[in-house]
C-alpha cells in the first residue's frame, strides 16, 4: 500500500465524466461487468499519476458496478484485485473495505449464510497485516466469531460440535489486540475484550464439564488465566463514567464469574460492591441494590479473613444502607463477624438459616460448600476472639468453644497459624495451646521502659497542670486582697 505522493495530474473531471457514462451504459445495457471493466483502465492512470480522490472515486464506482451486477463472486474479485494493485492507496483500501462491510447485512439476509461467509473471508483476507485496516477486521472477526457462537447455541446439520464451534470462536477473538489498536474508540476497544473474556468462560466451562466427566482435573484452567489477562486489559476509569455503566456491568458480571470459578469470595465481594455503587443500581433499592448487597454481606463473610476483609466488612458494617428497613438480618450478620464475641454454629443456623438457604448464594451445585466454607470462618472467627482473650487454654476447652472435635480443631488451627492470621503452639503432651509467644528478658525490658517514660510523661503533665492552677489562684487570691 501507498500514501500518495505529488499529484502529476488531477483526473477529476475524467473520473466523474466515465462514471457517469459507465452507470448509464450499464443501465441501458444491463451488463454491469462491461461498465465495471471500462473504468478499470482510468483508475490504472489516476494511480499511477498519485490522484488518490479519483482513484477512490472510481474504486467506488467499480465496486457498486460489481454488486449491481448481482455476481457476488466477482465483487470479492474486484475488491481482491483492486486492493492488490501495485502502488495502490490506502484511502482507496480502506473506503472499499468499509463499502462492501456496509453490504454484509443485506448479503446475510438476501444471500444467505453460505456467500456471507465468502464475504467475510475476502475481507479477512484483504485487510490481514495492514495496520491501517485493523478495525475493520476487528469488526468482520468479531461478527465471524458471533456467528461460530450461534452454531454452538442452535447447531445445523454438519456443523461442528458446540465445544468446537466455541472454541473456533475464542480463536478468532483472540487474535485481536485490540488494547494496541490507535485507530479504533475506546468503547469499541472494551466491547470486543468483554466479548474476548465471555467467549474464554464459555469455553472454559465446558472443558471444566468434560475433564469432571472423565474424572480429571479442570482442564478449562488456561482460558480461566486468560480471561483473568484480559480483564486487566479493561480501563476502569472509562468503564466508571456514568455513560459506560452497560461496559461496567458486564465487566465485573464477568469477573465475577471467574472469582467464584476460583472461590475468590473477596474479589467477588469486590465486584458486587462496585455493582452496587452505580448510580443506576442505586435507584432500585428494593431490586437492584437490595440484591447486590445482599451478595456483598454473604460473600465477605465467606472471604478468608485478612487486612483487606477486615476493612470492607468493618466499612460495611458502619454504612447507613445496611440499617434500612428490610436489611436488619445482613446488618445482624455483619455484626456477628466484627464483634469480638464466640459465635455458635448451631445459633447461625437457627437465626440465619431461613435467609441463607433462601440465597441462590448457598443453593446450587456449590451451596453446601459455601455452608461449609461458612462453618469454617466462623470457626476461624472464634480462634480469633479466643487468641485475643487467652494466653494459654487447655486443648480440651478450646475444642468444647469450637464445638469441633481435637483433630478438626488442631486442623483449623494449624492453617490459621501457617497464613499468620494468629501466633500459636500446641502442647500436645500437656494439652496445651499457647496463643502469647515467648517473649526475650530484653522485650520485656523495653516495655517496661516504654511504660515507665508513658507513665513519667502523665505524671509531669499532671504536675505542670497542677503547678499552673496554682499559680492562677494565686494571682486571683492576690487581686481579690
């Protein structure tokens, strides 16, 4: 392809003058190839003499001529020879590429599947490599990509199995990078890497359903990664803009997804929160917002406690919108988990039970290991509260807190010690768990040195206080006489 050089002659008046004179010898005639080849040999002297207008001009023209004809092989030809043409310009690439996109609606309805997807395929072949033509196969891919979708949902005799017709759709959508596309709107750009990540989940689910049905590991594991890559692909501070709220959506509907794929219940949280934040979620309160909070409450009760958990749900327990009428339960739930107080499984289940197994949060194929995930943050919640109250507790009192029997009990509290949430050892022999480390003769120096310099530092405050009212009463004492 060329950029156009130095104009060695303007055709102008030519191109418009053989245009016209074609589509009217066409008209008469009815041979609209016969037209199409007459201009051929003008637009070989306007590319050669760097007259770039007229040379789109008549590639429109040969092109219109061409579909007029009702040949559909040979505007596929046109395109493919005209873009072809040694030294020929992009703006006539381009505007060829972006006229004949314009016909793939009414070829799809009036043609049918079978010559659309000729269309298709010529222009994936004329715009491959050239940078200047990136959206527009971005636009024919995704549209090809949609269509192998649509094979997966609703198969035709000799199509591919759904699995592939998925997967060949992935492909396609795949090999776009859209994220490095300077040509292309950044809406646009988000649009097709959500439909990436939909299309990656897709699949990937259903490679999930085949290696558990063949008694394997998850083999959907890779396009879960991918789906993960892209979605930091995605610009947040675009999607947050109140315009975009259908790209934010989708987006963390999607990221969702893939966090409970993982039981990442933190970042589902984190997705609901932001879900919940929108201003057209807001508007519903009673819909929209009493749903997304409601998943936001059960799914950071069931993250793994940490800095960040701690915060979120501290931060939710303060919010007015857990007080509403109708939200005492989640606000009572909330409290449960940031008050330093033992809970009792068995209370959770009788006071919470009827809400619980109302969410499709604990229904499902995965509800009983989210009540099973539950359980043990509540169990980690009470090592917690113990480890803050005691110094050392015997194995057995511990257990009857927990309610656990000694070795789910030594389980629980091992993994809560290897993550660092809580510093402890067991004494097996004595039945003995210590939750205070044993502290060196110069820590405990240092402490007391701290301590004594807080308490002199009271003691010279209050003396100075002291000595200050003093004084005042006797300068009013002296006045006074």
């Amino acid at each position: 392809m060329a950029d156009p050089g130095k104009k060695q002659k303007d055709y102008s008046e030519e191109a418009k003058t053989a245009i016209s004179a074609a589509w009217d010898q066409a008209k008469a005639s009815g041979n609209y190839k016969a037209s199409a080849e007459q201009l051929m040999a003008l637009e070989k002297q306007t590319r050669n003499a760097s007259d770039a207008p007229s040379t789109t001009l008549l590639v429109q023209a040969i092109l219109s001529l061409a579909y007029d004809s009702k040949d559909q092989a040979y505007v596929l030809e046109c395109l493919t020879v005209l873009s072809k043409k040694h030294g020929q310009f992009k703006t006539s690439v381009t505007t060829m590429v972006d006229q004949v996109m314009e016909w793939l609606p009414a070829i799809k309805e009036k043609e049918g599947i079978k010559t659309w997807l000729e269309w298709v395929g010529a222009l994936r072949t004329v715009t491959e490599g050239k940078i200047f033509l990136e959206t527009p196969r971005a636009r024919v891919t995704l549209a090809l990509a949609l269509y192998h979708e649509g094979l997966a949902n609703k198969p035709v005799e000799g199509s591919p199995t759904p699995a592939e017709s998925l997967q060949t759709a992935s492909d396609l959508l795949q090999e776009l990078q859209v994220e490095t596309y300077s040509s292309m709107e950044l809406r646009e750009k988000i649009e097709i890497l959500l439909e990436q990540m939909r299309l990656l989940m897709l699949v990937a689910r259903i490679k999930d359903e085949q290696a558990a049905a063949a008694g394997g590991l998850a083999d959907g594991e890779a396009d879960w990664v991918k789906m993960k890559v892209g979605g930091r692909k995605v610009n947040e501070g675009f999607i947050n803009k109140p315009e975009n709220k259908d790209l934010k959506l989708k987006f963390h509907e999607l990221m969702i997804e893939h966090s409970l794929r993982h039981s990442a219940y933190l970042e589902v949280a984190k997705s609901f929160y932001k879900i919940w934040e929108m201003p057209s979620i807001q508007e519903d309160q009673d819909g929209a917002a009493q749903s997304a909070l409601e998943h936001i409450v059960y799914y950071l009760i069931l993250a793994p406690y940490d800095n960040e958990q701690s915060d979120m749900i501290n931060r939710l327990y303060v919010d007015p919108a857990l007080s509403k009428p109708r939200r005492e339960a989640y606000y009572n739930l909330v409290k449960r988990f940031v008050t330093k107080e033992l809970m009792r499984w068995s209370g959770i289940r009788e006071f919470f039970g009827p809400i619980l197994s109302a969410s499709d949060v604990f229904n499902g194929p995965n509800g009983e290991k989210r009540l099973k995930d539950l359980h043990t943050r509540v169990t980690e919640h009470n090592i917690r509260v113990i480890a803050e109250y005691y110094s050392k507790i015997s194995l057995q009192r511990l257990t009857d807190l927990l309610m656990l029997s000694r070795d789910e009990t030594e389980e629980v509290l091992s993994r809560l010690v290897v993550s660092g949430m809580v510093w402890a050892r067991i004494d097996r022999p004595a039945g003995i768990v210590t939750f205070r480390q044993k502290r060196s003769a110069e820590e405990v120096m240092n402490d007391w040195s701290s301590d004594m310099n807080k308490m002199l530092g009271l003691v010279d405050k209050a003396w100075m206080t002291m000595s200050a009212e003093v004084a005042a009463r006797s300068v009013a004492s002296k006045s006074h006489a």
